[in-house]
C-alpha cells in the first residue's frame, strides 16, 4: 500500500495515516519529498480498498502493490495452464472450437446442430437450457429436458458439453449433465455462484461482464481458484462501449494481455462480442490471430428460426467457413484448430 | 417494426422480410421512396429483437415502435406511482432519505446507526446481511443474525428496513425482516430473481446496473411488475465511464428522464454513485434539485472502522450535514425532505 | 515517481529502471518487500510518462506522485479564483448566466435574445458565429457579421459576450469582439489553440471534451495558465458513456471534483449535456446545487426553427421558468443567481 | 424521416409534426396503428436532426432513414477504392505497412529508422514534425526542419512520408513534403481543417476520434470527399472505454464493419490503440486477420530514449518479429504484406 499525501499536508494526517496502517498490521516506511510524503505500507492486508485512505483528510492518492489476484497470476504459474477434459486439451496448441445454438429447442435441432459442428472439427458444444429473457413474454429455455438432449446429442457425436448455470441452486443439474460450467457475464461477480463452482472440481467457463475490467475479470477467477477449482477458462464476449452499430465491442487486446498477466487460458466469443452474424467471421480471426485458446460461436440450423440469439448466429455454411478461416489463421500463429 | 430496406435492395429481398413479417403475425405497409423502401409492421410480437431483421440481406436498419415496457411506461399512468409503506409514501411530496451501513456488523453498531438516522429525519434503515465481496479473504457479512438485528434496531426506533435479496433462495428470509427487497446493481437482469420478487407483494428497490441503460432499466421494472407487483422504486447509482476519480459516474440525468418515461418513484443513491464521502453531499443536493423522490446513503458511526464501503459512508455528522443541505433544496423545488 | 516491481524481478532488472530513474535527474529510494520492490524516484522531471516504466522488463506498475497540474490545482490558491469581467464576478457567491442562441442568425434573431436573456438576468450572451458543422452541406454560420451584431445586441442591453474561436486563425477577430473566449469541447486538447489563448489576458472558457477525464481537463487549464492567462473557466457540458437517451451523459460530479482539486471557477452546460431541451432545466437545478458557479444554456425566440441545435434550445418561457427555479436553488445553497 | 407518436398523441400534436414536415419540403405518409402513429416523411432534407422532432409534443421517437453519409458509403463505389500513390497501392491484395518514429528528432534518427523499416518491407514512412504535447512544458517537435529530414530520409530508401497536419496553416507545409497527409485522432471533426484537405488532391489519412463512433468517422470522410477529394484512408487507433490496462481498446470490429458500410480501405494503428509496446504484436495480426488494408506503427532505433511514445513504440527487432508474423497472417486471409 503506497499512500502518497498532499502538498502541504499536516505532519498530524500524516501520522494519522501511519497510525491506521500499523493498526491494520502494515510495516510503514516515510519518504519525505520535496512535494510529498510518500508513505508505503507492507503487510498482510491485500485486500484493503485504497480507497479507504484517499477519502482521510491530507492524502492525495493510494495504490495498492501486491497484486489483488494471486492464483490467478501468471507468476503463480507461469508455463501456463494447460486443462484436460478426456481427450480435449484447452490451454494447448490446439485451438478448441465450441459451437452450438443459443438455445436447445428441441431433440431435433440439437441433433442437428451436434452433427454439424462435430463434422467441422469442434470438441465441445455449448447450449442453453435455462434462458431467463430481458422480456418476461419471450421463450424461457427447456430446463432439465434440453440439457438431457444436449447431453444425448453430445455423447452421439463424441462431443463435450458446456453450458450455463445461472445460480447456486442449479448447480447439482448442471453437474449431472455438462462437462464444464458456464458462468455467464451477468454472474461474473456473482460471488455465492463463484464460490460454489470453485467447490467443485469441473471446469469452469467463466465469461467477462459487459463493464468488467480486465483486473476484474482476473479477481472473479481467483474467487473460484481459492476455494480449490483451478480450472477456469476465461472469456472475453464483449464490453460496453458508445458505439452502437454493434451490439458490444468485442475487446481484443484483452486476449493477449490475459496471456501476460494470467495462466489462465481464454477464449473469444465472437457470436456475443459482436452481436451480429456478419461480423463474427473477422472476429474469430482476430481473436485467433491475437492468441486465443479458443472460440465459442452460436450455430443454428436455420438461424432466422432461431428462438433466440438469431442475429448472432451462424448458418451451418457460415461455420464452416469460420472453420476453414480459423484453420488458416492457426496454422500462421503455429497453432492448430 | 419499422424496416429500413438498403438503397439497391432487390425486390426478391424485400418480399423475403414481408414475408417473415406476416409469418409472425404482423400486418405490412410498404413504402416506396427515391432511394429506400421501408416496410412497416403492424403486429403483436413486441418482443421481436430488431437486430433478427437487420443481419436479413438488403436490410439497412430496423426499429422497435411499441415500447418494450408497457406497465412501466408513464402512459400506463400518467399521474405517478405512490407506494405506501405504513406511514411512508415514496413518490410523494416528502423526499424519503433511506440511510444505514453498508453491511450489519453488531448489535452496538446497527443500534447506534438507527439511532443517528432516526434522529435526522431519515425513514428507512438500509444495511446488508449478506455481503460476497469481491475479495474472497475479506467479511461476508452476518447472515440472518444480522437481519434480525436490523430489523430490532429500526423498531425501535420506528423506521422500515430495507436490506438487498441476493438471489431468490434467501427471498423468504427477506421477506421476513424486510420492508423493502432491494435488488442489486448486479442483479438487475437476474431475471430469476426478478420473477420471484415479481410474485411477492413487498416493495421493491431496483437499482440501475452499472452498464445498464435506463431503458433496460425500465425493462427489468417491466420484469417484476409483469408477476403482478407494480410497487418498485427505481435506482440510479452510478453507471461506468472512462472516469477514473470517482468509482462511478452518477447519472443525474436519469433521474428526470425517468420521471419523464415511467410513472415509477426513483431515488439517487449518491454513495455508491461516486464511492467517495466527500462527494456524497453535493451529489445528494444535486439529486433532489434534478427530481429525485428519495435518497439512499451509507451511514456509519465511525466510517474509518467500517467492515466494507467505508470510503463512501458518511459520519453521523456528515449525514446530519446532508439532511440539512437536502432540506433546503427540497423546499427549493416544492416539497419536503 | 514509484515504481513497483514485478514478483521475481531480478536484480538487473531492478538496477536498469535504477539507473533509468537516474539518468533522468531522479534521486531513487529502493524498498525491498516480501513480495515487491519499490522504487520512489524525487526528481524533477514531473512530465514523465509512467508507460515508459511500464513496458520495462520486470516492472509491475509506475505511479506519478507529482500532480501533473500545479497552477490549477487548488493548493496553489486555496481560497479560488474570481474573475472579474466589468461588473461581472465570475467565482463570487452569484452564480453567472451564460445564455443566447446556438448560432447567431440575423440582426432581429439576436437583438430579440438579448432583450429576453438581459430582462430574466442574464449577464452573459453566448452565439456562434462560426458553425463548422458535422454536415459539409449545412448552415456555417454568419462569420465576423454574427460578432458584429451579437456584439451591438449585448451592447444595448448591457451583456457581455463569450464566442467560440475554432482555430488561432480567428483568435485576432475574437479577440476584437467578445469579452471572454471559448474553447470548444473539440478543442480542448488542440494545444496550439491552448497556447496562443494562454498568449492573451482575455478570460477563456474551457469545454471539457467529451471523452476527457477531470484530469485532462485541468491539464489543459494547466496549458493555457502556463502562458500566464491565469481567467480559466472550466465547463461541464457531457461524457460520451453508453447511455443513448441523451446526447451525453452530463457529469454533475465534476463540478465538486473542479471546485476539489482546482481554485478555478467551473460552470454547467446542460444545453450539450443532455441535447435535449425537456431535460435542461434539472440539469440545471442540479449543476447549481452541486455547486456550480454558473450556467451556460442556448435560448432562441423560436427553438423549433433554430438553424442549429434547435432540440436542446430553450424557448424564452423555458428560460423564464429556469431562472426562477435556478434562483430557488441558489438560495437554498446560500448564493444568489 | 420516420417519426413514431406516442401512444395517446392528440390529432393536433401529429398535425404540428406533419406540417412542420411539409414545411421542410417532405412528403409525409400516415400509417395509424392500433398503438402508434407513425409518419414517414421522403424529401430533400436529409440533414435534418432526428432530436428536433423528438422534443416536439406527442412525439416518442425519430429515425433518419437516408444515410447521413453517401460518398463514403459502400453502394456509392461496391467494388471498393484502390489509392494509387506512385507504385504503392492502399486498398489493394497487398497490406501496406506504415512506420517511423513518433517524432522525428534528428537526422541521425530518422536515417536510421527509414533504413530500417525500409529493409522490413514497409513501403510508407510515418513521423511526427509538430508535437504539441498534453503538457506545456515537453518536447514540441522539430517542425519543418523535422519534415525536411523525413523527407530526405524517405527518399533515400524509396519511401512514402505520411505525416500528421495539425491545423489548415500548416496545409501548404505538409503539401511541400508529404505525400499523405494525416488528420488526427482529436481533428476527427475539426470541419475547417476537413474542408481544407478536402480542396487537395492529396491522399488523406483519416483517425477515429477516440469517442468517435464508426459513423462519426464515416461522416467525416464524407466532409473531406464532398470537397473533391476521394482518396481518404480511414484510421482505427482506440477508443475509450472503462478499461484501464491499455491506454485505449483498439475496436478491431471497426474494421470489419466499415468494409461493410463503405468503399475507403482502412488501416489499424495498434501502437496508439493500446499504448502498450508488449500488446503491438498481436494487435496487428488481429487488425490484418479481421481485414485491415494496411497498419501504422511507431519504430524508434532505441524507444526507452524515444523523445515521445516512448512506450507504445516497437524497437528494429520487435518491428522485424512483427513482420513476420503479418506476412504470416496477411497469406491465411490471401493477401500480401
């Protein structure tokens, strides 16, 4: 904790400073600068908010230098995270693609769609069995009964399957069926899902809300990581913005600076980071290109029947053609897809 | 639905969205002009997402016409919503001061905190029991003690309680203490939980996400009033920007847009708003002089010492302070505080 | 400057940004943690980038701990600044009027303003004379004749003029006509302009830019008072956020954050900040009673047939109502308006 | 024009919108629903502000349906624009590469960085003669000196010079020795300066304002084309977001998305769109993955003593790595770099 005082401030609210670190049980040092006292705090408490000092009368600005995340860290780990799931390895050379439709509507289309992506070269399919609409009139998923034919499906195909558990209470359903939990952006800071996940020993799909920071992102895996789960997945789906003609600004560099600041692996998702199906090819490149681990696109038999999601996602041409870009841009970043 | 069809758009293009249209109910009016055509659906599938038609080739863009909230909107009636809680009635003349700690952290504590607010005139006692944080090392609150203590101290001193639902399993246990289900930023589409307060017949407290627009805002009020509540007091406390000195951007404007849109009450919540203390007072005032029905502060005896959110919670003198200035403007703009 | 090391920095790591920091004319303090080493450079050299530190090998963070702004900060007059412009005193306990039309358009159109803005108490008439507008094919504005006739109208009925100059170009002819000069929000990081206004003695009226933090805007203050123009006006006028309601998102806290961190005198433009005119008068409530020292709104005889910016223009009774209300709010946080 | 009336809109309020409608010169067609009614104005006047109707009485929202920007826009040219500038082709199979200093400081520096970026492959020099920097007191660029040793430089090595023109007095400067001139990122809609470089038959470079939404940026080449001058190549250099690690979020999405909407070839600056050295590289193989015609980036022979952008700029082997990498990805897409 570097706590740096005004111009002018008090030697009183200084040493009201060090008195508060040292009854928090920090070790305080004091420079005295031509401008200002610098104050830095080491100890025990990471977690105190910084900004709890900038409010005290004569500080200027505090930071916070031991890192707030730490299992997360790529220090903590620093050849990599490498997850294994079967024979599915995420986190490799490999680059996994996971595709399927936003909702499973039925055992035919979710047939279809599993034969479809699994005929492309896809590992995992993704689909969602509970979808609690922004209009309370729409379309609210199949519960129990789509993840049953999701798992069918899957297994037919040899697939795995991921798929969201929108709250604590759920989790015991989704363990039965899904071979990795999805935390959607919404649940990003959903602490008691969090901690709940990181009770179990599946790995989690753990999704970047929509005005998240990437520091933020990387503290909800260490919530999960600390109660014994390492095996998260991070993935970047987008983040509000002011531009409009999409439906998010689907961020990019935070692929490769996950990379630098974390173990963890991190996959695109180009369906939600854009929310437009014209754009989810280019940006399935680009995350590729920029380091991803791997993909999750929304694919639909007949995306204009959709029940929901349809605008983002792709016909089984489109996918196919996704497949064949990924593979050209994975192989020219030395990786395959 | 108003679809905006490109220049150049082939006839086989624009049959293609009329015929889609009519699949889904809507009536069609065609506009032909120099250099679009524009295809106007009549129809009762309000929750149509308009981005389905704007990926269709030859579409440039489409627009919703029917609000996506109806019992939300302030045509539903035109007069204003007022709630009545016992004696209280928020979206009256009086402005309601809600006031409390961030988190319940003892009996002395929560005892003093009633005391204080009772005193300056607030109503309502705020205060958490549950509180996963986004650390996972730091306090997660006291749990249903906590509630029972609240709801001690506020009879005494003749206040209602208010005190966040984190999801819908601890619902009964609010239901029990509670006066008024908060719902938080982070929850504001959980649209489970949104559903099951939707049921309940108790007030409740929604508060704005922080990337959320008012317009989904309104939607996740439309959410709960559709299970037949209508009794939901909005919230605006700050929503993300590239700002970085104050921990939120408090947008005061919302305030009266919407008073404009809705005949919903809504309150500022200046703590959470601008995660300062010493930025509380004047965006209070500000609040109230832009419309606000109420407020909703952070209070603790000796705010240094608070378990969580200290750097945004008043001293019992700075809220005394506040009542004073927020009384002066209320006058200012015709009414009470 | 502090830097923060990485965990596991090496020493050579540590001695490069040592001797780095050096080389610059910094004295280095090495503190060595359990985890960090921090280094605190004192030096002279304020204007460093702390990216340049970042992207050196082994370094975790780099804070400046000298304020990037010394004239405008508030240490360097505690007790504000008050501009003083004839009878006018801008920074006082009475809150200043800025108002008149967007675009000056004829001799009747601006004679009418000034008898309407002077009669409800205006002291200042605002008007452009320049309008580079975002369509080539719009109107562009009067030139030197708009200033001519805005500057007779103010004359007759006893205003003051401020005017916005687009490029230093049109800084003489401002220079002839208008009694304070404004910096458009575009313009504020245009630095050439900055300097040649810093050049002047003429009060300058500085828009924050839409997507500027609160530090950029009192950086660019810096500019213009680093030429010895110490009569900055800073103007909240609207952060471009999400949000699409409004045009911008008006960021009231950044009135209290000004009269915080700087002795300047700060105004609001709840005209641009909102581009809607049904939300100028809360807006401008809530700017004075957060503590603004004036307001600048766009009044016209006949908003609806305005040649410019005719949505956020208030009609004569608009700007009657909202001087009464604005009066009102004055007094309740004990000024006068 | 599309304006739908509020549910409720009295006969005469829809009468005040029609015939201020007809008043402008459209043609107004009425569709009355069983909720809204909406009238669609065709006519000249597509310049219009959607916001003047929006605050007029009984009135919930516009819709502009002719496309602000007609020049810019794909139908105008669909096969696409192909800038010829001596035997460099942008817009083309080829990624054209741009490089160079932020400044230009000397002429030992520029040699070095022309011989440099010359032998890489890029065919473009990029630098910086005029530097008016965030603060006063910093480097301000060598001026015409510095263009005159660029120009030397680039000659030397067969390069193109393209460099950035801060205001329209220093057109007639930047005509003599660049051969693209650059507008930049806070000039996005500087309308003088648009006009002026709209008058040269120069090829222009054009940056996204870093608040500036893809329309905004289309708008304004459509200012710069509506003077003559066809040759405007488009800039995605960051934006602003909430985000902090990187100094802007490069919106690689831009890219994509302005293919769609217009002919104008685009390039990607990942230098200024992250401000992160060690986040350049993967940043431009996803700007050519997702489709940029070309890049631009900062090379300095030693940055940590670069005089500017120290710490976005690439050194000679970070620079060589670079093109390897793109040359890589430029053929998966099937293209050249």
């Amino acid at each position: 904790m570097l706590v740096v005082m005004q111009q002018g401030a008090t030697d009183e609210q200084i040493q009201n400073v060090i008195d508060r670190l040292v009854s928090l049980g920090f070790t305080v040092h004091r420079s005295t600068g031509v401008l200002h006292t610098v104050l830095g705090g080491v100890g025990p408490a990471d977690e105190m908010d910084p900004a709890d000092f900038e409010v005290m009368e004569g500080v200027k600005e505090c930071h916070r230098i031991v890192s707030p995340y730490k299992l997360a860290s790529r220090y903590f780990r620093p050849q990599g995270t490498l997850i294994k799931i079967g024979k599915v390895e995420i986190g490799g050379p490999h680059i996994v693609t996971m595709a399927g439709p936003c909702s499973v509507e039925s055992r035919d289309q979710i047939e279809k769609v599993a034969e479809i992506v699994a005929a492309q070269g896809a590992q995992i399919m993704r689909g969602g069995a509970f979808k609690p609409r922004s209009s309370p009139y729409s379309f609210q998923g199949l519960g129990e009964e789509g993840l049953k034919l999701m798992r069918a499906a899957a297994d037919r195909h040899g697939l795995l399957v991921v798929s969201e558990v929108m709250d604590h209470t759920q989790l015991p359903m989704l363990m039965t069926y899904a071979d990795i939990l999805q935390v959607g952006a919404r649940n990003m800071q959903n602490f008691n899902l969090l901690r709940e996940v990181g009770r179990t020993r599946k790995p989690v799909l753990l999704k970047r809300g929509n005005s998240a920071t990437i520091e933020e992102l990387l503290l909800a895996a260490e919530y999960i990581m600390s109660g014994g789960n390492y095996d998260v997945i991070l993935c970047e789906r987008g983040i509000r913005t002011f531009e409009t003609y999409t439906r998010n600004t689907m961020d990019i560099s935070a692929i490769p600076v996950v990379k630098k600041l974390s173990h963890l692996p991190i996959v695109g998702d180009p369906s939600h980071g854009t929310g437009r199906r014209d754009q989810v090819l280019p940006m399935a490149r680009a995350a590729v290109a920029a380091g991803a681990d791997g993909l999750i696109v929304e694919v639909h038999p007949d995306p204009d029947r959709a029940m929901s999601d349809g605008a983002q996602t792709l016909s089984p041409g489109q996918f196919t053609e996704m497949m064949q870009q990924v593979r050209a841009i994975a192989a020219a970043v030395g990786r395959t897809a």
